[in-house]
C-alpha cells in the first residue's frame, strides 16, 4: 500500500495533478479491510459503490458535504489505475459512470444515521467531530516472554511466542502425504532397490553402480540423497548391507520425519537447491509458519538476500528454491506468493512439539459455542480465519438463535468479550429484533442492544447521558489490549480521532470495571495535551470515588 501511494504522488508531480493522497489512501484501507481488495487491480464499479454508499456511511465519521472531496479522490484513483494499466479503458469508463451516478447519493447517505455503525452511531450523539473507534475483533498478539530470570526480553521473530495455527484433519492430511512428489520418488527407489534384490555400501548407503542407475532408470536426481531420505523417514528397514520392506509405515510419521531431516539433516542442498540455503531451511519454514499468509515472491526475495544474507552469497534462484520446496511438498505457489502446505504447517507443529515450543492449535470454532466461539476470537486469529469462523458459525443458526447465544454467553463477562459478541450481533438483520430487545434489562448490554435497535429502525428507548458515556468507555476498554501491543498506532489513531475534552471530564462518573485503565490510556496516550490532561484528571477522580 505505502509503495502504490508512493507511485501515486509521483504519478500525480509528474502530470501536475492535484492529488489528495490521504484519501485516496483511505478508500485503500477501507477497500482492502472490508471488501477483499488486495491489490489495485481489484477494484471494480460495485467495489466504488459499496465503498462509498455503503462502508463511509457506516464507518467513516465525515459531514455530507465531505463527500465531493472524496468522490474526487476516487475518480484520481481511477485516473491512476487507467495510465498505470492496472485496468483497462471499458473498466474506467464504468467506474466513472459509477462515480457519477454516487456523487448526488453519497452525502445523502453520510447524512443517514440508520446507517452509521455502532461507534459512529455513539460518538456522533456524544458531540465528537470523529472516533473512529472500529469495533472489529480483537487480534493483539502475545507478547514476548524474557528467557533467563532478569535477562533482557529477545525481541526475534524466533523467540517469540509461537501464533496458533488450525490443524487440517488427519485423514486429509495423510492423504496428502502420500502425493508429496518426494516422498513418491523416495518410495520408488525403494522398491526398485527391493525388486532388483540389491544391497548397500558397507556404510548403509546406495552403491555408486546402483546410484547412477537408479538416476537413469527412475528419472530421479540425486538419489543418493532419496535413500537417506527414506531410511530416516522410516520408507526402509536396512540391517547392515540388507534391505527391508518397511511394511505399513504410518503416512504421517513418515512425513514427520521427513521434515525433521529437511531442517535438521545434512542435506547438502538437495532440498532447496541451494546448499547455504539448506542450512538456513529452518529459519524460512519458522518465518512462514509465524506468518501464517501467502508472501509475496518479492518479500521471500528480500527476505532471502536481506536476512539470511544469500545476496552476499551469489544470490539464490527464488524461482528455482520455490520448485524444489514444492517438489519437497513445503510450499505451494499461488498468483505471485508462496505459502507453508497443510502438510508442512502440521510437520512444523509436530517438530515444534519435539522441542518442547509448546505449539498451540486453533480448533474449528464454526463447530464451538458461543463461549469458546468468542474465546477463540479472544485467543488472537487471523482475520480471514476468524471471518471463515464466524460465518460457518452464524450458518448454523437463525438470527434470533445466534444473538440469544452470543449475548448470552457475555452477560456479566469482560469488555474484550462483550465486544467481540456485539460485533457479530451486529452483523444480523432485522429477524434478530425479539431476541437482541430481550437484552433491554441486562445493565451492561442495554445500551449495545438500544443502539442495535435504533440502527436499524425499531423501537427502542433512548439511551440516557450516563448510559452513552458507560457506552463509550465500554467501547474503548475494547482497545486496551490492543492500546498495550501497539501505543504508537494508537496514539496516532487518537490523534486523528480521539474523544474531546468535555466527554472525558464527565468518564470519571462511570460505573465501569475498566474505567481506570481507560482514563489512563487516555492521559498517556492523546496528543492532544487538553485532553490528556483531562483524563488523567478523571482517573485521578475515579480512583478517589473508589477509595472512598
């Protein structure tokens, strides 16, 4: 992203065009969060009217007359993915056509409250110019643990807490298994070994005569290589110079070990390709199991030359390393990007496991209930995992069933938890109305359950001053752990759009657990020193109410 907008400002210096980065720069964001847009290319007409009809009215606290400015914006960027030929003429005439059909539209539906979301719902009738504050499921990571008592925490990507990852079924995953190209060519030299009645060097190795006639015969290279292969990985049973079938060997151990001798072996290149690669094998695997994402081929590149210092080594052959880790059934290839297999993911959980790293798993919580379904969330997923979660999960149920369940099961809990519960809850229609206005006499869940209903058009009672301010610590007790992970990017969150002086002075009334923690993130965090003052005035007077 931060490179396209590079290219887009000096596309626009070099065609003295007015460009207005930022935003152009916003309608990115919100495409690439909330509409699978990941490159620019993705964009289409019904990705513009979604964008700005649908997700600014709902997300983006903007008066109606911001709406020129931003349809604006758009129509640069269109400008942009033409000259670049990221698309092609007929595609930007109908964005065009797009854009100026939406530009009366757009204010109208700034101006529209039925649509806002919840937070810009809350901050908007708070008086505050702009919050905001997505309440989107939490994803914070853990941080890192200091090794030795009193020794300074390791910040590498190698000592840090391992991220859970979901497991593909064993039974798929052994059928797998048995299709890895290298596993194949290791279990064909063994029974042209066997059927051939052949015996090993006196060091239980192939004999230079039957290595290079295996080469020829079998089409395979290095066979030497495949036998140590299939002897670690449990393919054979050797004793002495005999060989033995190793009947009934179990797919996925054989892969386990298999695995293990990649990383750890002395494989003198045969699995990248590359010897000096091969011995960093291990730190390309973790990266990509911590990652847990497709990576772009450039990224593995630099990552490769930059890191692992393979670029003051001659460099390797990305393309070639990549045939021969997906030969080896490591990665898979896919538009640009490489990615661990399901096999390769499990292999590395089980070598994690040997060494004692205490890998976690993330289980299918489209099968759990609606506790473990938000402690999942809680426990940190990616955000197209927890996505696949919540909508498999929301399929098995009607609409009243799943907001029963959700507010259900976070009565009385945490605000992290409320949150992440609320946050699906809004993603149901209308059907859910009797169940979500059940929670009208839950104290802490009235006012998400008013706001739900307001939202939409129903019914409801009007919060009151106290219950918007509990509200909106509430909501920002969601960016604690979040706040804690990340304070730069919060602070600049804050900076942009963070609540004003007077809504602050008045938190300290507040009947909430995580007040305190809230005002204080506020005093250290807003830029703005009025306010930063008024926070830490506030817990100053919150902490007095609670001792007293």
């Amino acid at each position: 992203m931060n490179r396209a907008i590079d290219e887009l400002r000096a596309w626009g210096r070099a065609g003295g065009r007015d460009v207005d980065a930022d935003e152009v720069r916003l309608l990115c964001d919100y495409a690439s969060d909330y509409l699978d847009v990941n490159e620019l290319g993705d964009f289409t007409p019904a990705t513009f009217e979604e964008l700005l009809l649908n997700i600014y009215p709902r997300k983006v606290i903007a008066p109606p007359e911001s709406a020129p400015e931003t349809v604006a914006a758009a129509r640069t960027l269109v400008d942009f993915l033409l000259e670049t030929e990221e698309i092609g003429g007929k595609m930007a005439a109908r964005m065009r056509a797009t854009l100026d059909r939406i530009e009366p539209e757009m204010p109208v539906a700034l101006a529209d409250t039925s649509r806002f979301g919840m937070a810009k719902s809350l901050f908007s009738a708070m008086g505050a110019d702009a919050l905001e504050q997505d309440v989107s499921l939490p994803a914070a990571a853990e941080a890192s643990e200091a090794g030795e008592a009193g020794a300074e925490p390791c910040d590498c990507p190698g000592c840090s807490p391992l991220p859970p990852v979901r497991l593909a079924s064993r039974e798929a995953l052994a059928e797998a298994a048995l299709r890895v190209p290298l596993l194949t060519d290791a279990r064909r030299l063994v029974q042209w070994m066997l059927a051939g009645g052949r015996t090993l060097d006196p060091g239980g190795g192939l004999r230079d005569g039957d290595a290079a006639e295996a080469a020829a015969q079998l089409s395979v290279a290095a066979p030497a290589f495949l036998w140590e292969l299939a002897v670690r990985a449990g393919l054979v049973e050797v004793a002495g110079t005999a060989v033995f079938d190793a009947d009934h060997a179990d797919p996925l151990e054989v892969w386990a070990a298999a695995v293990r001798f990649a990383v750890e072996g002395d494989t003198g290149g045969h699995v990248t390709g590359e010897p000096l690669l091969d011995e960093e094998l291990y730190a390309l695997l973790d990266l990509f199991y911590r990652v847990q994402a497709p990576v772009p081929l450039d990224a593995v590149r630099e990552y490769l030359d930059d890191d692992l210092d393979m670029a003051d080594r001659g460099g390797a052959d990305l393309e070639a390393v990549a045939r021969r880790l997906v030969y080896c059934g490591l990665l898979q290839e896919g538009d640009g990007t490489l990615e661990l297999t399901p096999l390769a993911v499990w292999g590395l959980h089980e070598l994690y496991e040997d060494f004692e790293m205490e890998p976690s798993r993330l289980p299918d919580l489209a099968e759990a209930d609606a506790a473990d379904l938000i402690d999942g969330l809680l426990a940190g997923v990616l955000p197209e995992v927890a996505e696949a979660d919540i909508t498999g999960w929301l399929a098995r149920r009607t609409p009243a069933q799943a907001a029963t369940e959700l507010l259900e099961a976070v009565s009385g809990a945490p605000a992290v938890a409320r949150g992440v519960a609320v946050t699906i809850v809004d993603r149901l229609g209308a059907e859910a109305e009797e169940a979500v206005r059940a929670f009208l006499e839950d104290e802490e869940l009235r006012p998400h359950a008013a706001h739900w209903l307001t939202a939409r058009g129903l019914a409801a009672p009007a919060l009151t001053q106290d219950e918007v301010l509990w509200m909106s610590v509430d909501m920002l007790a969601l960016a604690l752990p979040a706040a804690e992970e990340d304070p730069e990017t919060f602070a600049e969150n804050m900076a942009a759009s963070g609540p004003p002086s007077h809504v602050i002075e008045e938190m300290w009334r507040v009947d909430h657990p995580d007040l305190v923690d809230v005002l204080e993130l506020l005093g250290r965090s807003l830029p703005d020193q009025n306010a930063a003052k008024a926070a830490r005035k506030a817990a100053f007077k919150a902490r007095s109410r609670a001792i007293g």
